[in-house]
C-alpha cells in the first residue's frame, strides 16, 4: 500500500531529561539555566557546531554541541540567537586544550535567556552523545509506530461499529475527550466533551473550516490543549473532528487522530459509495483485502495511477477544494484533499485538457506510472510533482518527451536506484540530513541555489553544504550532467523510503 507524504508522519524526538539521565554520558546541568519544564523539551538530534552564529542553519529541537573553539566576544548575542532558533540546549564541551572550566559569561548568558546549559566531562567526546541521542530517537520511533500500529487496527475494528462506537475508541486511544462537530456546529458524535462547545473550540473548528493551508490547529485554553482537524475524504466539508485533553499531544498521538480521522470520513460518510469504501478500507486495514483487490473492485482495473496535485498560485477557490469536485473529474472515489494538496488514485492518467482545467482551477498535478496498487510509488509522484512546480505545468509519466521508462525493466530501475541513493538513504535515516530531499529539489531546479532554498525552506547555504555533503558521500562531481542525469533517474526510479 502506497503512503500519501505527511499525512501520518510524526515528529520524532526525546525529552532533554532522556538525555541528561544517560549515565554513560555524565552530563551536568547548570541549574542556574534550568526554567520550569525545560527538561521536558524536545530533542530532535543533537548537533556539533562551532560557528559564532549556526542559528540561521538550525531549524529547532536541536542540541548543539560545541567546544568553544570559535566562541564569539558577543555571548549574549550568541545564547539569544540560539534561543530564539528554537534550540533546546546548548553542551558545552570542556577540553585541556581549549577550555578547562565552563566559561563564566556563557553560564550567565545562558541562565539569562532560559537555555539550558550542560557541562560535557573530557571523558565523553561529543560522538558518543550523537549516537545516543540517535539511538534514543530510534528507540521513540519504534514505540511510536508500535502504537500507532495497535491504534490502527483498533479504530479499523471500532469503524464497524458506526460513529459513536468509532468516536468513543479515539477518545480512550488519545485519552482525551473527541468531538465530531458538522454544519452549524452541530455535534454529529461525541465522547466526553463539553456541550456546549467553548467559544475557543468553537472559533479553532472555524479556523480549520477557512482553509488557510493548514491542515490542522492546535489552541490552548483553561482546560488544556484542543485540536481540530478536518475528515478525510470530506477534508474541506462540513465535519471536522476536534479532540481535548490537560497534556499536549505528541507527533504519535497527531498520526492516530489522522487515522481516527480518515475513519471518521469513510464511516460518516454519506451516499451510495461509502458502504463499499469503508468495507474496502476496514479489509485492507485487517489484511483481508489486498490493495489490488480494492483498485479492481472500485476502479474496475489492476494497474492503477498515483495523483497528486498541489495548490498553484492563488490555489484552488472553496468549490475546488472539495473532495467531490476532484472526484467527478478523476473519475475515482479514490481522493483525499486538505488546504493546498491532495492525491488520488485513478484508473488512468487524466487527459491533457483535464489537467490544463485543474491548473486554471489553481491545482498543479502530476500522475505517477502505471501500477499495481501494491507497488505504487509516491516517491515517483513526488518527484514529478517537484518537477511539476519548477516548470509550471502538469507532468504525467510516460507522455514527456523522451520518456523511456517503458523500455526498462522496472525491477532492474529500481535496484539501480536503491543501490545509487542507499548512501544517502542511510545518512537521512541516522542524523536526518534530508539529502535525498535536497537532491532532489536540487535537481528539480536546475542547480538553481535561491529556488531550491526557498521550497526546502532554508538558507542557501544549507543547501550548498548539504549538496557539497551529496558529492562527498556519493563521489560524485554535480558538475557533471551525466551525474545529474543518472541521479535524477536514480530519484525517479526509487521506491518507498
């Protein structure tokens, strides 16, 4: 079964405190930089930096790790710029050669703006707190994926049970109070949640309604944390889902309100194709249907075609943001839309004038090969989606000119690809470098520097320095177009990653 990009992608990380209480790292805490709850913040990797400004390459969660070899004059300049990057704490590396105690103005600096500060001992080199901040980070991931698992299976098992049976077995998976809230603020299901809905809830459930290209939002009230959410396949109707509880909820407990979501549509659903579509989704989601069974049984063929579109432009009006708008013209009940993407999958590639249409519609496409449902690929769509957005038009496999993807054997691509990208791969996979990301969006725009920096949203000197990282790694010159050309198909051809 195909993945749809970050619609069950969770943020993973380790509280500070994971890292603190590793006792083979003998880390010391400086109290004095220590704010109430600090030691419950993220740790999304930990990060050796001895510039006298990384924040502009930080993107938050990190713990920087350095040894004051090029500390600035300026601390102060330096702790707040780091504070204010999102950094969650800042290891000070004490060494006979650079320095032996812990600088006095970086205590202060740091007690100042709430940055907690540990002492790193002579004994533990900085690579031994990467690796266990890697391996901690692993360690989550998998307790995460576990219970999104059994979260899965449970809710699939629930849907039969009709809305309140679905809604009642989010609400003890989240260990919150759920609310499927409908036109009017109606509420078409509930468990535990305050009726009448707070003016909070009430204004968070219309924010998510507006489509402002979010896909969900978060509020904090007396209470707690609420989060709404519309539900698929209906992700700009009238039914959003809206979930409450004291604690925050983490990347984990985000994927099974996505689940829980999609649930929600299937079973909520109304018309003539709901009772086939949530019979198809509870059967793949137990293993009793497979994913070619369901293409045959609601599209009518066994090779199907992977779509997706993103918003062009001003992006599509309220009319085309609607599931059934896409669905009447892909022709598939097959469709999951939220502000600004959607995919489909389709029994055939849509005409040259449909596509034409959707892009005057404010959707820029891009249709996938042509697949058994089992081994469709979104890393292909994706990257011709990226290639979609850096040429302005649709792009569909197997009509660009010279395409000669059918002249290949698709087992051989692939293991081409994997071979070529696994270097890459297993960086992402370890220190999350994103290189095949950058790569890719690289490529997409011709080696262009400022574009690809402001799709991946960073500085163009990351993407230098990751693209310089690319060529080390791979042994490669990107100044080569041959290198490009047999990279930008190793990126086409890859599977799942």
């Amino acid at each position: 079964m195909t993945s749809i990009p970050d619609s069950l992608s969770t943020d993973v990380n380790v509280p500070l405190r994971a890292v603190v209480g590793n006792r083979e790292l003998a880390l010391d805490v400086v109290p004095e930089t220590l704010r109430p709850g600090a030691l419950d913040a993220p740790v999304r990797w930990a990060h050796v930096s001895e510039l006298q400004d990384p924040a502009p390459y930080l993107v938050g969660g990190e713990l920087i790790l350095t040894a004051g070899v090029n500390l600035p004059e300026r601390i102060d300049r330096y702790v707040r710029g780091l504070r204010e990057a999102g950094v969650t704490a800042l290891g000070f590396g004490l060494t006979p050669t650079v320095s032996e105690t812990l600088p006095e103005s970086l205590r202060r600096a740091c007690a100042r703006h709430g940055l907690p500060l540990l002492v790193v001992p002579p004994a533990t080199p900085f690579l031994a707190i990467s690796r266990a901040v890697s391996v901690a980070l692993a360690e989550a991931g998998q307790r995460e994926q576990r219970r999104i698992t059994a979260a899965r299976e449970t809710l699939t098992r629930a849907a039969g049970g009709g809305l309140g049976e679905l809604t009642s077995s989010l609400a003890a998976q989240l260990r919150a109070w759920v609310a499927l809230v409908g036109a009017g603020d109606v509420l078409a299901a509930a468990h535990d949640a305050p009726a009448p809905l707070p003016l909070p809830v009430r204004e968070l459930v219309a924010t998510v309604r507006a489509g402002s290209g979010i896909r969900s939002a978060t509020t904090e009230t007396g209470g707690g944390f609420v989060v709404a959410q519309p539900v698929y396949p209906q992700a700009t109707a009238s039914h959003v889902v809206v979930v409450g509880r004291a604690r925050r909820f983490d990347g984990a407990d985000r994927a099974i309100l996505a689940v829980g979501a999609a649930l929600l549509g299937l079973v909520g659903r109304a018309g003539s194709d709901a009772a086939e579509l949530g019979a198809a989704a509870t059967g793949l989601l137990l293993g009793r249907t497979s994913p070619g069974e369901v293409a045959s049984a609601l599209l009518g063929v066994a090779d199907v075609r992977l779509i997706a579109g993103t918003a062009y432009r001003r992006g599509p009006d309220e009319v085309a943001q609607r599931p059934d708008w896409l669905r009447a013209r892909l022709d598939t009940p097959l469709v999951s839309v939220w502000p600004g993407r959607f995919v489909a999958i389709a029994g055939s590639a849509p005409a040259d004038g449909l596509l034409a249409d959707l892009r005057a519609s404010g959707w820029l496409t891009a249709v996938g090969s042509p697949a058994p449902a089992s081994r469709l690929s979104s890393a292909e769509v994706e990257l011709l989606l990226t290639r979609a957005a850096a040429l302005g038009r649709p792009v569909v496999a197997g009509r660009e000119p010279l395409d000669f993807d059918a002249l290949l054997d698709p087992g051989v691509s692939r293991g081409f690809a994997e071979r070529a990208l696994a270097p890459l791969a297993e960086l992402d996979r370890a220190e999350d470098r994103a290189l095949v990301r950058t790569l890719r969006t690289w490529l997409a725009h011709h080696g262009g520097w400022e574009p690809t920096a402001a799709e991946l949203g960073v500085h163009r000197n990351s993407v230098r320095h990751r693209i310089a990282q690319v060529e080390r790694v791979l042994g490669v010159d990107l100044a080569d177009p041959e290198t490009r050309m047999r990279l930008w198909f190793a990126l086409r051809w890859a599977g799942e990653r």
